[in-house]
C-alpha cells in the first residue's frame, strides 16, 4: 500500500493511512483512494468522477497520477465524468451518455474536435478556456424518460417534432465515431 501512495505522491503514508478522511485535504482523499484501489492491482478501474471537487491543478495532477499507474500497471480505467476536460486528457475512446441512454460514441479526437450531438457540443463548450469567457450557468432540464424520442429534446436548440416522438438509430459521422441524432448532418458540417 504504501509503495502506491508513493506512486501517486503521497508523501507520509503511515500517517495518511491512519487519518481520518475530514483530516486530509479533497486532493489526499481523492489519491489515498485510489491508491487504495490499485492495492490489488486491478485489471479495471472505475473512476467515478475521479477530479470532481478538486482546483484545477489538483485534476491535472490527480490525472496524471492515474495515466502514470494505467501505464505501469496496464490496468484500463473507465472514466465517469462530465469534465470534458479530463475526458480529452484521459480517455482513448468517448461515449456520451444522457439520461442512461448513449447519444454519441467513437474514438475521442472525432468525438471531441468534432461532436455531432448538441449535448456533446454543450459538454465541449463548457470546458473552461483562458480565451474565452466562462460559459453562462447551468439550465436545469427536467428529464421525461417516458418520451420516445431523444431524452435531450426539451434543452435542444435542434428540436423538431421528430425529434420529440421518435429515436433514431445511430449513424455513422465517421470511421469510428457514431451518433444517435435526427440532425446530425447539419451540425456535423
């Protein structure tokens, strides 16, 4: 144990290991669980919002820590997260999900430099930049898993009656990148 806390720089494990959680700062927790799932040296890793809660240089260090241990231990790590940010630094391949249901999948360059889901583009525009202006708050969006159309109908800009009544199939933006979108070839171009 204590030699992957010195992996993801945790200096003084003896004392981390006999601290409580509100005794260690959000950056101490985040690696002392990790450390604590390396442990057995797993095969996947679940990393539920692995930087949530944490200054943004904490997250670059917190993800630099789990691509160093993926590579060293060639443990594959499954990522959930909002942080397109992280998701960009991170991940080989992206599925967008919304409500439970996926709305964008591929390999991460194509889905990122080129979303085709307005979801997936709010995600993107949402990632803080030093060149823009922070992206305006947040609408809530009431979520009706009941319709049979596409669950991110009521927050899109894009949204037809069809869009409402009707789920399309999946379809392909390009090589390895696909999309679940009625619109998908007017905002891919």
């Amino acid at each position: 144990m204590l030699e992957v806390m010195e992996k993801i720089r945790l200096p003084d494990g003896e004392r981390i290991l006999n601290s409580y959680a509100f005794e260690m700062s959000g950056g101490q927790c985040q690696r002392a669980s990790i450390a604590l799932a390396m442990v057995m040296r797993p095969r996947l890793l679940l990393a539920d919002e692995p930087t949530s809660a944490l200054d943004v240089t904490v997250q670059k260090q917190v993800a630099e820590e789990l691509m160093q241990l993926r590579k060293e231990y060639g443990t594959s790590i499954l990522i959930v997260s909002h942080n397109m940010g992280v998701i960009s630094y991170m991940a080989d391949r992206v599925v967008v999900m919304y409500a439970g249901m996926v709305l964008e999948y591929g390999e991460k360059t194509a889905v990122i430099q080129r979303a085709a889901h307005p979801y997936t583009q709010n995600l993107i525009k949402a990632i803080p930049s030093m060149d823009k202006p922070a992206p305006r708050g947040v609408k809530a969006i009431e979520v009706d898993r009941k319709t049979p159309g596409c669950p991110y109908a009521k927050a899109c800009h894009k949204c037809t009656e069809r869009c409402r009544e009707q789920l399309p199939d999946f379809k392909l933006a390009e090589k390895e990148h696909f999309v679940r979108c009625w619109h998908m070839e007017e905002m891919h171009t």
